[in-house]
C-alpha cells in the first residue's frame, strides 16, 4: 500500500509538471521570428521577390512574346512559342507578385517609417500597374488582406481603369510626404540607397508611364491636361544614376540574376536571336543589333531564328545563331525596373501627342542616346543613327511618329526590360498601321505552327492556374487574345 | 493539470476501494499445479475464489496458497492458453490440479490495444494477428514486406527498388487529406519513431521529381527474426491506447521474449541472391539517331534519341573518336547496328544478401531471457549500393518479487546504407537507372561497366543528354549512418490477484547522418558520328560543379504510460474488467545540415570547407507533446456476450491552448452466438458476431497556429548552383511566412463503424472473419491553398471531410488433411476500400497534391476518391472517332476532367502451404486490382524513342485509324493527314501517361524441410530446418503497363503524394536458402 502511494503521488508531480500552460510553448517555433521588425529587411526582401518575379518570369515569356528571342537548339518546340498557353503558365509572376513582394511591401506600409512606408507605396504602385498591363483586371481593393480580421480569402476583381487612376492618386500622395518627410531610409533600399529625391522621380516618370497607357484610347483631353501638367511639374528619371534597378551579385554573392538562374538551373540557355529583331536592326543598319546580340558563331554576323522554326530545321546547331548577349544575358545583370531612355521616350511621346514644354525630337534623340550608351556604343554612334535611318521627323504624322517612337521604345528594351517591351509594343501597334502585327508588313511574325491565324498574337496573360483552383467565383473568363482597358 | 485531477482522484479511489477490504474468518487452501501433458510445474496459473475479487497466483513451483471464507466455495484455475477449470473446494484443504492446453484458445489469443495478451473472444473490434511462423514463410529484411498478402485491409507501397528503401502502409484507405496516413508502429507497447529518412536534392518533392534517396522507415530498422507477432488494429479501438497518434491504425509489434526452460540457442543463416526484374519493356528495332520531320531517318552518335534508322546489322562506331593512345590518330569502339539483348538487365549485377543471427533463450521461474544478435548485409543490384545492419536486442522479464514482475527491453540497431538517386529527370544525371534508360538500345551497358576507360568516360561516351551510368553509381554518393535505439521498461504490481498497476517507460532514439556528394566533372567537346561517317564537333552542356551536402538529425521519443486495471464477478456470471492512466508522449526532433554553394574548390574532397562559394547551413527544431489520460470498461456475461467502452482525452502541445484538450470514445460490443445454439452435431463450431462504434480525434502539425517571418530566404533556387536569395546586395531580409496561422484550430475527428463475425466450421478446418467498415473524418486541418491575392499561399483550417467504407475478410481453409500427416492450407485475404472526399474548403472544391506542370496534377476533389488524376483527356466524336487537328495529331478537351484514381478497387493476398511431415512447401501470390499511377519513365520512354508505343505505323507517316478533323459548322470529315511517331506521342498531353496500376505478384515460393526429432535429437540438436525460397518470382501486369512496377513510387513518409513512378530502382527476384539450428 505504501509503494502504491509513492507511485501514484509521483505520477501526480510528474504529470502536473509537464502539462497546462507549458504544452502550448513547445509548439513555438523556434525556426522562425515572430516579427519583421520595423519593416527595412522586410523591403529588401519585397525588393528581391519583384526583381525575381519580373526578370525570371514576366520578363522570361515577354521575350517570346515580345519576338525578341526565339526557342533555338537544345529544346523542342516551346508550347509557349506558338501560343499554345496553359493557365498555369502564370502561376509563378501572380504567386509572387502578389504573396511575397505586395504583402511584404503592405507590412513596410504598415511598420515603417513615413519615408519607407511611403518609399513601399510608390513600389507596390509600380507592380499593381504592371499586374493590369499583363493580366487586366486584377484583384485590388479587397486584395491582401488574407491575415487581416475578417480577410477577404477570395479577392473579387477589380476594374482596370479604376485601378489605374487610384494609382495615380496614391503616387500623388507618396510624393506629397516624401517631399517634406524628416525621416530616412537606408541602404535597405537597393533600388536608390534612400535617395528620396529619386524615389520621386520613379514616381512622376511611372505617373507619367500610367498617363500615357491611356495616352491613345483614352479620354484625350483629359488625360493631355494631365501629363501637360506633370511634365512641367515634376522631375524625371534622367540619366544613368536616376536608372530604377535592382542589383544582383552573380555567383561571387551567389545572387544570379534571376533570368540566368532559372535558364542555367534547368535546361540552359537556348534562346537565340529572334529573326523578327534581327531583321529590324538590320534594316535599320542599327550598331546595337551586334551589342544586344553576339554574332554567330558558325556563320558569322547576325543570325537570328523565325519564331517557332526550331522543328522545321532538320539539325540545328547552336553555333548557327546568334545568342543575346552579355548586356541582354549574365550573371550579374541588373534587373530593369524602369529606364531613362524608357522615360524619355514616354516624354517624347507626350510632346509629340500633347504638346507638352519638352521638344519631342529633343527627348527622342535623347532616349535613343541613351540606350545606345547603356549598351556600350558611343554618343557619336547614337548621332549617326539618329541622322540616318531613324532619324525623328517632326513633320510626319501622328501615326508615323508614333509607329518611329514605339519601334525605337521596342528596341531599347531589347534583353533589358522585355517585359516593358512586349506592352509597349501592344500599345503601339495602332489601328492604320499594325507595325507590329500586320499580318503582311508587321514586325512580329506569326510563328510557325502557331495555333492562331496569321497577323494574331497573344494580348494578354492568362489568368493563372491558380486563381482559377483558388478563387474560382471571382476569376473573370480569359482569352490570350483579350485586351486590357488601354489597348487599341 | 485541472484535467487531470478527476482522473486520479478516481483512480485513487479505486485503488483503495480494492484495497481497504477488510478480511473475513478464513482458512487457507494450498495445491500445487501442473501441466497435464508432462507435468511440468505451472506458475503464474490464476487461481479466483469464485464470485469474490479474492485470488492469488501460483509461484514459480507451482504452488499457490489463498484464503478463503470457512465454508464451501469454488475455485476457478486460469491462465491463458489452458482449460479454466472450477473446482468446489468443499471441506478440503489441500487441491492439486493438473490443467490442460486450450488447442483451440491458444490460436486465439490476441495482442490487445493495451498490448497484453487477450482471449480472442473477448475482443468486440476486428483484429489480425500474423505469428512468426506466418509472417516469415520465407526470410524478410523487413517485416512491412511480409506482411504483404497475408493481411485484409492493408496497402504497401516502396519507395524504390534499391537497397533498404522506405515503404508506406495505409490501413483502410486514406482518411486524413493533408496529414499522415501511414499506421502507427508500437513495439511491445511502445510508439517508435516510424519516419522515412530521405536524402538527395534538398529540394525533393515527395513526388520525387527532383532525385531523392530512400533511406527507409526507421521501422526497417527491426530484425524481422525478432519479432514475435504483428497485430493489425484498424477501428476506433486501436486508439484507446495511443490516441490521436494511433488515428491511421496501429501495427502492434511484439518482439521475442525467454520461455522456461534451460538455455536454447538459436542460429539462422540466410543467403539469398537477387537479379534486378525489369519490368520496362523497350523496343527493338530502331537505334541511335533523329527522326526528320518527312519520315526519314538521322544516324547522330550523340542523340539519347532512339528515333534513328531501323537496325540493319550493319557495323557502325559507338563511341567518340578520341585519340587514347597520343599517336595524332583517333580511335573508337565499333559494333554491329543492332539493339543490344537483355540491355537493361545487363545494367545490374546480381545482388547478394546475407543474414546471420543468434539468439539465446531461457529462462526459470523467475526470470526469462532472449538475446539477440543479428547482421543483416546486402550488396544491391546496382555497384556500389549496399546495406548493412547490425542488430542487437535484449528482452528481460524478471519476477523481482511474488507481486511485482518487470520487463526490460532493449533494442540497438546500426545501420550504413550506401544507396542510388530515384526518381528526377533524366537529364540530370543523378539517377542511373533514368540515366539508363535515357540511352538508346543499341548501347552495351555490360561494355560501359568499365567506366574509366577512355572510351566509355567523358570524351568517348556517346551521351550529349546523359552520362555514364556506372559514373553515377561509382562517383557519387548517397550514403545514410543510422542508429537506431529502442528501450522500454515496465513494471506490473498485482497487489491483488484482480489488481494490476502497471507502468511503462520507453524511449526511442535515433540519429541519422545523411550525406550527398556529387562529384565535380565536365564533358569534353566531342566528336559525334552523323550519316554516312561524317564527324561533327558537339560542345556539350553536361558539366557539374561538384557539390557536398550532410544532413544531422536526431529525434527523441519518449513515451510513458500508466494503467490500473481491476477485476470483479460483480455477479457469479458478470465480470468486470476496468482500467484507467495516463500516457505521456513527447517527442524532440533536431536537424542541422550544410552544404557547399557554387560547386566544390578541389574534385573528391567532400567536405563543407570545400565550398567555392561559402558553405550554407541549416537547422531546424521542434518539440511536441501530448498528455493523455485513458479509461476504459469491460462487462462480460458468462463469457460468452461482451461490451466495451473506452474513452481517452488528450492534451496536445500543437493546439491552440483554447482547443488542446480533446475527448473520444468508444463502444463495442460482441456476442459468442454459437455458445447459444446447440451445435454439437453441426458443422458450426464457432460464430461471432461484434459491432463497434467510436470517435478518434487527431492533432494538428506542428507550428500551425500564428504568422511567422522567416529571416533570409531563398526567394528561388533553381537547382544546387544557381540561387536567388538573401542576403541580396550586402542587405540581410525578411519576409513574411506565407502561410496565415490559425489561432482557433480544433483536432480532427474520424467517427467509425465497424460491424463483423468470426466464423470457424468443421473443427476449424474453415475460419472466416469478415468486416465491413465506415468511417467518415471531419474537421479535418487541412492546408488550404489561397488565392495568391489574399497576399499568402496557405492557411490551415478545419473544414475537410473524408469518408471510407468497405469491407475486410480473411479466410484459412484447410482443405486436405490426411492421416499420413500430409496438409494443405490456405489462407485468403480480400479487402475493398471506397474513399470520398465529402468535402475540401468553403473557397475550394479540390486540393491539388502534386502538379509538376505536364498537365497532369493528382488532387483530393469533392465526389471523387481520395487521390484523383485530373487532366484533358483525348476528344471523340459522340460515335468514338478521334478527332484530330490540322496536323493530323489528336485533339483533347479544353476542359480538365477526371482521368483516374490511385485507389485500387480491391487488395487481396492468396498463402498456400503444403505440408507433409517435415516437408513443407509454399508459396504466396497477392494482387492489387484496379487504380492508375502516373508514369514518367513512359513519358521519357516515349519522347525519347525507346517505348513498345514508338513503334506506331512502324515509324512511317501514318493516319491516325478512322480519325476526323472538326469542321468549323461542327462537323466531320475523315482524316487524311499523316502524322510520326514522335510527333504523335509527343503532343504536350499528360493524361495518356496514367496507366493501370493493377498487379498480380507470386511473392514467395518456399520449400522447407524439417530434420525428423529423431535424428536431430541423436546429435543433441533441438530442431534443424532448412529452406529454400525464391521472392517474386513474376509479375502479371496489365498489356498497357509495360513501364514500371506500380508498387514502387515517390518516397514514403508522410506525403500524400502516390502512384508517381519516377523510373525509381527496379524490384529484384531473389532467391536464397535458409538454415535453422536450434541447441
């Protein structure tokens, strides 16, 4: 009896030791912090998540799209090549546009300081426009708020253009504070270093970026008041300090350039020169064709591949192609969020169009200047160019300037920001013209065995696999042949 | 501890309540019991007044004493295995019994959920117990492979055909549809740590996409000759004991244990010899090379493809000009263009096992013994792949006192496993069986053997895709130290005779070292032999930068339990059995690997400081515990109608604090009817009839209840080398962990039914047992996907529910008996398994398990099975004409439909002995019916050239048979283009790789032969036995599936990710002999 005792009270002490309260601590993960502080590491990490989401995914298909590049040696036939798209295509730009950079870029909002927290809104703003350049309608007004009380776990769809002028609105705001803010931002921000001053030039020129989207199919009067009064207001991304980019280290910070890595990572890089590309730069006897592209190895020159030919040939080698080069392709790359040469074609369009206080064939000359000297050519180069074949003639029409300016936009995002490139160049492509998709004397040809007619190319994303498993009610239907809001 | 405190306060109460009888007048009655057969001295023999709680034992001579009241009374003798027996004491003082065996009880004895030995009739749920003798028909390195065929109800699947690979086993389906569904192993009494140990990429799916090695079930860590009986419990009442842990079921494992008697020592040998058994059938009659758009044909010695030129026989290089012997000229291997006979089978050697074991038994009154040691050592079918075990055991049972007994087991395992890759794409060169198969026919592995040679190494192989398979297996490495410890403690006091107080402590420890090296190499440019010998240069993207990579882990179970029992006739024909405790589970894991970044600095040093980049590490912890506290009861009227509840409330340290204590329950209730009919002149000797019904609740994973941020992530890895990640420009960052945690989680709950018979006629020439099942799990936490614009991927809610019913039935026959000793029985085992998903999520339908991208995804979706295929599926016009495109290729829905499910439609298992004197023959045959699984080796097969279905149209333009293309009106009109081969296959679709995972397989055939006593005896041996077996000696499987074996897919493990075939390692046939000498 007395052993029974002794046992049983010293279950009772051992039990009453390891139960109650205690059990819930050991489930506290000891892995992961509980906080993102006050949000500067929790910007640098929105910052590394958008720069992967536009370079190794947006910027990865608009390449195609864009006919940039063509699938060469190494593969078979690219599905996405010849327009044959699957919704889960898209999974990847929406997964971390949405649930890593905009929801990290929301809790810097939320924590930070007023310059950062203002600093993350001119962000998110930048790739909410880019999410309704690629997909239209997208969820935004009751987006993100998945961990809040009372979330909304299936985001309802927004209309584009009421997205896109509250846009506006909160980069007016985010300039509003960070011009008369007392407080700081650090080299948290890989983008500018905490430079204020050009956090509010990247936000006028991305104003000026969503003004002039709607620059053709828009409400005209409305939307030339709008820039004629930004442009003589603000100040501009304006030369290769101002340049909106994030850096990548390459194999020494085991930081490659998001592009590279997803090409070198899976089956290497086996994109060559797109014969559409080609055969503009060389019509055009433009310097840059042989410094955006190497030349072939084999032939020599520039050689590029029609869009979705890599079945017909009978054996293809590498070395008959000409391969993006190291400005287009490398390690290290910066990822392009947005240009000078890209802003200053934007104003020049804006003069041309709305006559605004900048002379447009000033600021053309100036963006393809620009880029030339990004891609290692010389102002002397640029001027040459700009005398010849694409020189800016300030008495052609609208509809010629307008087609000059968006095949010379196309072409200075040639490998640098392919994904500009391919929305620019549905934006450009005009009623009256078609220069890119003109089934006879467009731009863009139409791959072979695409499985659309002639003249018919893809206008926009998908909606990815995802949101339709996931929010099945809200997803609008989609074609890849729809338009967004802007488009002609 | 509020919880706790009715609890004990009861069973104190019962406690004393046993204890504070007061004792009346009495005299004392003493005897000595002894066994009717040989007399022998039978202690531990019960020995009840009959009607009072007054009882005693008997001791280790089998002498017992006990008091009872002045007049009269009844005696009742018991102990399990022999006849109870009443006797009237009368005036008498002294009462010897002699007691003989229940043949009949002895079979049905049956390991409870308690783990104590139990009267099958007393048992209300449906249980199988398969002996020893049964489980190893033929010698096991694992005891999961022999259960296979012999028990209803349960599916097992391997996670590779390579040395000590894992398996996953599901009792009666599927319930949980995102935790883990494989059944709890207890050893003797004690929860072990049953996890899989994966090693390989570090970014392994578990659909094994990405190379994994299979570092097996901690399980397989037991020596199968160890084990004494494995007990199958599948209803609510296998949780009574283990709780929520137990909610898959239970397999209870009970090890050897020292009977009486003097010394017996036991020696076991086995060797047995393995071929590898590929079931990959490949064509024949087209080589090396491209196939060109207009039908005609390439040579290109560079090519993986198998799209070349029909054999002609005709002598042709194989190899790389190379200059091996520096004389400006170069060189090469030539042979006949022709495929290569028995290509694949000629990739493996023959494997090799051996196991060598010795045992020592005994024991006396007091204290019983059995030690163990055993080697278990394999060469695999592949090179340099081996496994090695060592096995150490020790069980005790000690009488340290008249009322106290103790038992002592301890249980070390040592295990090295050298290993392959499984699993991955071909391409990427980590595993050689995919490898392999990537190559065209007319390759010779037996000459690539020699893998040094410059011929066959990186400047005279033939691949551009691949690499050497014998580089693979002898360059890299996929090595596993494990230890595996095991030991558990228990003490039972009977204060009383119908008292027990018994305690059990046990401990699991295990640490696994798991290393990954992939040497550092790069391809050669090199010369590749194009049509009519003409030579062109190939720069050649097959190069690696070298890579180490160790992984730590160690996990620590402990597990301790407390139970009272009591028993009381409350009236002369009821007894009561209670008992009541407590369980205390606690379990710490800890992990911390390294691995090198950007490739190695110098080739064949694996070592973390030999990182070109700086090395990287990682670590991960968690800790988990769940307090739980048991009661159950059990009436039994005149031993012949029994009723069982149970109840158990756990405390679970994963649940919110709100939420962790939970409660289920469960009833049973059994009836012997045939001890109600008269069937003395009947053929019926025995029907059972019992029905259950109880609730199982089940915790959440770990981690789960709150939003974390992780510290420097990898914002992408795509692949070993090539990482995005933080810190990024010199900056550290954090980023917000994507899944919502959920503060108000509660446990699952899986609510069954259960209701079957047991059946024996003829003297027990015919047993039957049969039941049918449902059980529905509700509330189950599953991780919910989101919509990415919530701004999160995930969130854990409590909303799925999945149903399962089906049926179970087992049968033994034995249909010939002769009086020459000459028998033949059989055993027949059958089960079928409907699952439905009743519900996912209120935003969702479906939840997607597996999607790689091909089209194809494996999902839980409402209505549907549990694992369902969904695809586009091939589009016919309403007459069944396939309707094809302007390329004459066929044309699939734009919708996504269901293609398939991994559910096979029944499971059943056929074990047939022939026995005559001490000749004994065998053999086993079990079957899965129905059900698909995912094949990528088609895939591969097909793309590459090499499958049975490249063979269509013989390889010229062809229209595809009575095929239409849609006209734009709606109609249709007959198809007149031709199409290839490799275009025809190779049309993006994903849903023609799901094929039929059907299978028949003759496991074991097995002749044995017993050395007459007689003789033996002469030469003072107690038994030689001698065996001869063979192991799965062929396949049936359906015409379609000429691919791959479907057991085997992805790792095991928790995942619910099956019936992915990722060209894993093939099975092997094995075939061995065994002997058997007991001193």
């Amino acid at each position: 009896m007395k052993t029974t005792k002794i046992i049983l009270t010293t279950i009772a002490l051992f039990v009453m030791v390891s139960c109650g309260d205690q059990l819930a601590e050991l489930n506290v993960d000891p892995n992961e912090s509980s906080t993102g502080g006050d949000g500067p590491e929790v910007f640098t990490s929105a910052t590394g998540y958008y720069g992967l989401a536009l370079d190794a995914f947006f910027n990865e298909d608009n390449g195609l799209f864009a006919q940039y590049v063509a699938g060469g040696p190494g593969v078979a036939l690219l599905d996405l090549e010849r327009y044959f798209i699957e919704p889960t295509e898209f999974n990847n730009e929406w997964l971390y546009s949405y649930s890593d950079c905009l929801s990290d870029l929301k809790y810097v909002n939320q924590n930070g300081n007023e310059a950062l927290a203002n600093v993350a809104e001119i962000f998110s703003v930048m790739i909410y426009q880019n999410l309704v350049d690629q997909f239209g309608d997208v969820p935004y007004f009751n987006a993100l708020t998945g961990a809040d009380e009372g979330g909304n776990m299936a985001p309802t769809y927004d209309d584009s253009k009421t997205i896109y002028d509250d846009l506006v609105v909160r980069l007016d705001a985010a300039i509003e504070v960070l011009s008369d803010t007392e407080e700081e931002v650090g080299a948290e921000d890989l983008i500018y270093g905490g430079d204020l001053e050009r956090w509010i030039k990247l936000a006028n020129s991305l104003k000026l970026r969503l003004l002039m989207r709607q620059s053709i199919t828009g409400d005209q009067a409305a939307i030339g008041q709008q820039v004629r009064d930004l442009i003589s207001s603000g100040t501009f991304l304006d030369g290769p300090a101002d340049l909106a980019r994030i850096p990548f280290g390459g194999a020494t910070g085991q930081n490659y350039n998001p592009q590279f890595a997803r090409r070198e990572g899976g089956v290497g890089q086996f994109y060559v020169a797109s014969k559409s590309s080609v055969d503009v730069l060389t019509s055009l006897n433009d310097p840059r064709g042989l410094a955006i592209y190497d030349e072939a190895e084999g032939p020599g020159g520039l050689v590029g591949l029609k869009q979705g030919d890599i079945n017909e040939l009978v054996s293809p080698k590498p070395a008959d192609f000409s391969f993006p080069s190291a400005v287009a392709y490398g390690e290290a790359n910066d990822v392009i969020l947005m240009s000078h040469w890209e802003v200053r074609f934007l104003r020049a369009e804006a003069a041309m169009r709305f006559g605004t206080s900048d002379n447009e064939k000033a600021m053309y000359d100036a963006a393809v200047t620009a880029h030339f000297i990004h891609v290692g050519l010389t102002p002397a180069d640029a001027s040459a160019y700009l005398q010849g074949n694409a020189a800016y003639d300030e008495g052609a029409t609208t509809l010629q300037k307008s087609d000059l300016i968006g095949v010379q936009k196309w072409i200075s995002m040639n490998g640098l920001q392919e994904s500009e490139g391919w929305i620019e160049s549905r934006r450009f492509d005009q009623p009256g013209s078609n220069v890119f998709t003109h089934p006879t004397n467009g731009i863009f040809e139409t791959p072979s065995r695409s499985v659309f007619p002639a003249g018919v190319f893809p206008t926009i994303r998908l909606y990815p696999q995802s949101e339709i498993s996931l929010n099945a009610q809200n997803v609008p239907a989609r074609v890849i042949t729809d338009k967004v809001f802007w488009d002609n | 501890m509020r919880k706790f405190l009715p609890l004990l306060l009861c069973l104190t109460a019962v406690f004393a309540f046993a204890n504070s009888e007061s004792r009346a007048q009495s005299r004392r009655v003493t005897g000595k019991i002894t066994s009717a057969e040989d007399g022998s001295l039978l202690p531990g023999v019960n020995v009840v007044l009959k009607g009072t709680t007054e009882g005693t034992v008997s001791d280790g001579s089998g002498n017992y004493a006990i008091e009872i009241p002045q007049a009269g009374g009844t005696l009742v003798f018991s102990f399990i295995g022999l006849i109870s027996q009443e006797i009237e004491v009368g005036t008498r003082a002294v009462i010897d019994v002699q007691m003989a065996q229940d043949v009949q009880q002895l079979t049905e004895v049956v390991i409870t959920a308690l783990g104590t030995k139990q009267n099958a009739r007393e048992v209300t749920y449906s249980n199988q117990t398969i002996g020893n003798e049964d489980l190893l028909t033929s010698p096991n390195k694992n005891a999961l492979e022999a259960l296979r065929g012999k028990t209803a109800g349960v599916k097992i699947t391997t996670g590779s055909g390579s040395v000590g690979a894992s398996s996953r086993i599901v009792l009666r389906g599927e319930a949980s549809l995102t935790g883990n569904n494989n059944a709890l192993i207890v050893v003797d009494g004690v929860p072990i740590d049953n996890s899989a140990t994966i090693g390989g990429d570090k970014n392994v799916n578990a659909a094994g996409e990405n190379g994994y090695s299979d570092y097996g079930n901690r399980f397989n860590d037991l020596d199968p000759n160890n084990i004494e009986s494995i007990t199958v419990l599948k209803g609510p009442a296998a949780t009574s004991v283990y709780g929520s842990r137990a909610a898959s079921g239970v397999l209870l494992i009970t090890t050897k244990t020292g009977t009486k008697g003097k010394l017996r020592i036991n020696v076991n040998s086995t060797t047995s010899l393995e071929r590898a058994y590929v079931l990959l059938k490949r064509q024949n009659q087209f080589g090396q090379g491209l196939i060109n758009p207009d039908g005609t044909n390439t040579i290109d010695s560079g090519e993986n493809f198998s799209w070349g030129p029909a054999f002609d026989g005709v002598t042709r290089p194989w190899t790389s000009p190379i200059d091996t012997d520096d004389d400006g000229d170069t060189e090469w291997l030539s042979r006949p263009y022709n495929a290569v006979e028995d290509q694949l089978e000629n990739l493996f050697r023959t494997g090799y096992t051996l196991n060598n074991g010795l045992s020592l038994s005994g024991g006396d009154e007091r204290f019983t013994y059995f030690t163990s040691y055993s080697n278990t050592s394999q060469n695999g079918i592949f090179e340099n792949t081996e496994y090695n075990r060592n096995n150490f055991q020790t069980n005790v049972t000690a009488k340290l006192h008249e009322k106290l007994s103790s038992t002592l087991n301890l249980s070390y395992a040592a295990v090295t496993q050298k290993t392959v890759q499984e699993g991955a794409r071909s391409f990427e060169g980590q595993n050689p069986y995919a490898t392999a198969i990537q190559s065209p026919v007319n390759i010779p592995f037996s000459e690539l053997r020699d893998y040094k040679n410059p011929f066959h190494s990186f400047g005279g192989y033939y691949g551009t895709y691949t690499i050497n398979p014998y580089f693979v297996l002898n360059e890299f490495q996929n090595n596993a130290k494990i230890n595996n410890l095991l030991a558990n403690l228990s003490l039972t006091y009977n204060p009383v005779a119908n008292l027990t107080l018994a305690t059990r402590l046990g401990v699991n420890y295990v640490s696994v070292d798991r290393i990954t090296a992939v040497p550092k190499y790069a391809y050669e440019d090199h010369y590749i032999w194009e049509d009519n010998l003409s030579l062109v240069e190939r720069t050649d993207r097959q190069t690696n930068a070298g890579s180490y990579a160790e992984e730590l882990s160690n996990t620590r179970n402990i597990d301790w339990s407390s139970t009272i029992s009591y028993t009381k006739d409350l009236m002369p024909q009821l007894k009561l059995t209670a008992t009541g405790g407590f369980n205390y589970f606690d379990v710490v894991q800890r992990l911390i690997s390294g691995e090198t970044n950007g490739g190695l600095v110098v080739p064949h040093v694996y070592n973390l400081a030999n990182s070109k980049d700086r090395a990287s590490a990682e670590q991960d912890h968690f800790h988990r515990r769940i307090l739980g506290a048991l009661g159950s009861v059990t009436f039994g009227w005149d031993d012949k109608i029994f009723l069982t509840y149970s109840a158990r409330n756990d405390w679970s340290s994963t649940l919110p604090a709100d939420n962790q204590s939970f409660f289920y329950q469960a009833v049973g209730v059994s009836g012997i009817v045939s001890d109600y009919l008269n069937l003395e002149e009947s053929a019926v000797n025995y029907i059972k009839l019992r029905a259950d019904y109880g609730t199982t609740g089940k915790d959440a994973g770990i981690h789960q209840l709150s939003n974390l941020y992780e510290t420097n992530p990898i914002f992408r890895d795509f692949g070993d080398v090539y990482q995005v990640k933080s810190p990024l420009g010199g900056q550290t960052s954090i980023t917000k962990r994507p899944l919502i945690g959920n503060n108000s989680l509660r446990p699952e709950l899986t609510t069954t039914f259960e209701v079957g018979t047991d059946l024996s006629f003829f003297d027990g020439r015919i047993e039957a047992a049969y039941t049918y099942y449902k059980s529905n799990s509700t509330d189950q936490i599953v991780t919910v996907d989101l919509p990415r614009s919530t701004g999160y991927r995930t969130t854990v809610l409590n909303i799925g529910e999945v149903q399962n019913k089906g049926h179970e039935a087992s049968l033994t026959l034995v249909p010939v008996r002769l009086p020459n000793s000459f028998m033949w029985t059989m055993n027949v085992t059958y089960s079928r398994n409907r699952s439905k998903i009743i519900k996912v999520s209120d935003q969702a339908d479906d939840l997607t398990y597996w999607d790689d991208g091909s089209g194809i995804t494996l999902k839980a979706e409402v209505g549907q099975p549990f694992g369902t295929w969904k695809g586009q599926v091939q589009r016919f016009t309403p007459e069944g004409q396939p309707i094809v495109d302007a390329n004459g290729s066929r044309t699939y829905t734009s919708d996504i439909q269901t293609v398939g499910s991994i559910q096979p439609d029944w499971i059943g298992g056929i074990v047939n002995t022939f026995s005559y004197k001490g000749l004994s023959l065998g053999f086993v045959l079990d079957t899965r019916q129905g059900g698909t699984f995912y094949s990528r080796t088609k895939f591969f097969t097909e793309f590459n050239g090499t499958a049975l279905t490249t063979l269509i149209g013989d390889r010229k333009p062809f229209v595809i048979p009575n095929s239409v293309v849609e006209n734009s009106d709606g109609t249709f009109s007959p198809n007149t283009k031709e199409i290839l081969a490799n275009a025809y296959l190779d049309d993006g679709n994903a849903s023609k790789h799901i094929i039929d995972a059907s299978f028949v397989k003759l496991r074991e055939v097995t002749l044995g032969y017993e050395l007459p006593k007689s003789l033996v005896n002469k030469i003072s041996l107690q038994n030689v036995s001698v065996r001869f077996f063979a192991k799965n000696l062929k396949f049936w499987l359906p015409d379609e599936n000429s691919y791959g074996d479907p057991e085997v897919n992805g790792p095991g493990g928790p995942t619910n990710i099956q019936n992915v075939e990722s060209s894993q390692t093939p099975p092997s046939r094995s075939y061995g002999i065994n002997l058997n000498i007991t001193l």
